[in-house]
C-alpha cells in the first residue's frame, strides 16, 4: 500500500475507537535478520511525553512479543483496513511461539524506514517507535478495585514508552484532511 509520512503535528486519528474497534498490531524485533514478533494490542495511548510525540504500549510477561520488547531497540504500531481484522483475531489469539502465525495471518512484512522492526505492506498506517522506557505495573498502586480483576493469574502488564520516530500512512484523514 502506498503511503505518505504525516508530521506528527498535523497527525489525527479517532483515538479510542482504533484502540477499542479497530485494534493495532505490535511488531517487535529485527527484519534483517527475521527475528520478531507480532501480537494485536488493544490497550494504549498516543500523546506527548518528555517534550517527544510518544506511544504507550503494555505487554503480559506471559505473551512470546514480550521477549522481544525487552531485547530489542524498536517496535512498530501498524493499523489495518477493516478486512484484516481477521488477520488482527488470529496474530491476538495464537502465539508465535507455537506457529509461524505470521505466515498464516496472510500479511506481509516490510523493512521500516527508520526502525529496525518490521511493518505491514498491508497497513493503513504505520508508527515507528524506539523505545525509551518500561516499567512494571504495581498492582498495590491500583485505585479502582476492579482493574485486579483484570490480573486473574497475576500477569500484570510491563508498560513501554515508544518516542515516536514517523508515521506512514495512506489515508489522508490521519493528516487531518476531510475526504
Ligand atoms: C483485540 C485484542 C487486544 C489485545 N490487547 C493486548 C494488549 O494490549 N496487551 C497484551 O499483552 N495482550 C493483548 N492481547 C492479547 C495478545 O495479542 C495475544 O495474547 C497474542 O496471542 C500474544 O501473541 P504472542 O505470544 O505471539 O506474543 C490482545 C488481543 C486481542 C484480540
């Protein structure tokens, strides 16, 4: 697909329905030399932090992505036409630890431009992040009593910041531009 990159300043996208509706894939790890991993994520948030466009991702210790995000530099956010979704229910379902469930998803994997992990040919758009931070969810920090049951087995997410480096993509409303 062919995309335009977006300066951050001018980038919009309807925030918490392509979190909560639409869903983005994580892809962590290096394309070079084929080692990475992709898991659907629908938990996260888009802003401004330490004077940097930024990305907040949070990832279970439980999931095979996980290990990626802790040895690798940088991970992508890539968001899908709607007919992917399909592919999105499969990469959020299966891990790559059991199969080649990037293969079977029917997507394809391309080098970045700025990151060593890799994107989607297929993506609408496209995030590039280095990552710059992580910390561990406490859960004696929770307020609202129900967030605990969210954490059934006690696999409490580890959080990561990802500085923004660009965003790619093919719909001129992610530029802030009515069709
Ligand atoms: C819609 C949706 C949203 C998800 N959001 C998250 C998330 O934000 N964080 C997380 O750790 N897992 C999330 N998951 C679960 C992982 O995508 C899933 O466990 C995946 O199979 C992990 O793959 P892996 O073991 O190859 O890393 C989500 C799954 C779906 C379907």
């Amino acid at each position: 697909m062919k995309r335009e990159q977006i300066p951050f300043e001018r980038f919009s996208m309807e925030v918490y329905s392509v979190w909560a509706d639409r869903w983005l894939l994580l892809t962590c790890g290096d394309y070079a030399s084929g080692q990475y991993n992709a898991m659907t994520i629908g938990w996260g948030s888009i802003g401004r932090m330490w004077q940097k466009p930024f990305v907040h991702v949070v990832v279970r210790p439980s999931r095979y992505t996980f290990e990626f995000m802790n040895q690798y530099d940088t991970f992508t956010l890539c968001v899908f036409p709607p007919q992917y979704q399909k592919a999105l229910q499969l990469l959020g379902s299966e891990s790559g630890r059991d199969s080649n469930k990037i293969a079977r998803s029917g997507l394809t994997p391309i080098a970045s431009r700025l990151v060593a992990a890799p994107s989607f040919d297929e993506a609408e758009l496209i995030i590039e992040c280095r990552k710059i931070y992580w910390q561990d969810f406490d859960p004696t920090h929770f307020l609202d009593p129900k967030t605990e049951a969210l954490y059934p087995s006690g696999d409490y997410h580890r959080a990561y910041f990802g500085e923004i480096m660009a965003i790619f993509a093919a719909d001129a409303r992610y530029a802030g531009k009515s069709k």
